[in-house]
C-alpha cells in the first residue's frame, strides 16, 4: 500500500492506494501520485478563492480521483 500523507492549514488529507494483485509498475504508481499531487496544487486555488472571500467552509466538496493510466 502507498500512503500519501499532506497537511492544510493543520488538517491533512490522507491518499492511499492499494496495489493490485499483479505488481505495478513504477510508472504506473508514479502517474498516479503525480495526479494527486496536481489535483491537491488545484484545490489550493479553491481554498484561497473562499478564505478571500470571507467565507470559512472547511466542508468544500472534493471530486473523486479517477483511475491515471500511463
């Protein structure tokens, strides 16, 4: 299993994925970290957007990361 492991203003969001039967590849594992990352450098603009506009919303609904194939 790999666990990516980030924090936000003193929160973290955990992403975990479970590796299947059949061994991945490295590159296979690597697109999908890179994903994540990209999709976690997106939602910083999200966030930033709602704190200058005074509202203080934790609860911002996060889309489903889908399946990277390389």
């Amino acid at each position: 299993m790999v666990v990516l492991i980030v924090k936000v203003d003193g929160k973290s969001l955990v992403f975990q994925w479970q590796l299947q039967v059949r061994q991945e590849s490295p590159r296979h594992l690597q697109a999908r970290v890179l994903y994540t990352l990209l999709f976690i450098s997106s939602l910083q603009d999200t966030w930033n957007i709602h704190s200058r506009s005074g509202r203080n919303d934790p609860a911002l609904p996060l889309p489903v990361l889908g399946k990277v194939e390389p």
